[in-house]
C-alpha cells in the first residue's frame, strides 16, 4: 500500500450555499449550532464532526485552537465564522 503523502489529505473549500451574502458573527441562530469545542454554522458543525472523526479512525486527536478572529480579518479570504 502507498503512503499517503499531505496532498492526499486536502480537498477543496467549497462555501456553503447557505453563507451566500452571510455576514460573519452575524448569523442567524438557526444557522448555528453547538458543536466540540464551540459554536459553528451548522454545515460547518458537521463537516468539523466528521473531520474529527475520521482523524480518530487513524488515531490523529484534533482539536479547536480558537474560533474568534480579529475584526481585521472581516472581508478577507481568511474569515471563519
């Protein structure tokens, strides 16, 4: 079996139809959700879950490093919610 090089691990960002003109920390309540280790969109949420747990299965441990950003980053590419 080949190894499996950092490439192999990457997909591409697709943004979610539902953040179409979203505003960050400006969503709705019934676009988020509680999820580990914090408050995300709820697609967002699930995709993080199963990050998480597909990380497990080969025995990786991920977890959250912070969810807030600087106002300065509103706007930018880098923007998470």
């Amino acid at each position: 079996m080949k190894d499996k090089l950092a490439w192999d691990y990457i997909v591409p960002v697709v943004l979610c139809k539902h953040l179409k003109n979203a505003r960050p920390g400006r969503l709705a309540p019934t676009k988020i959700r509680k999820t580990i280790g914090g408050v995300l969109h709820h697609c967002a949420a699930d995709a993080w879950e199963a990050m998480v747990d597909a990380a497990g299965k080969e025995q990786i441990v991920l977890k959250p490093t912070s969810s807030r950003r600087h106002v300065s980053y509103i706007g930018s590419t880098a923007c998470w919610l």
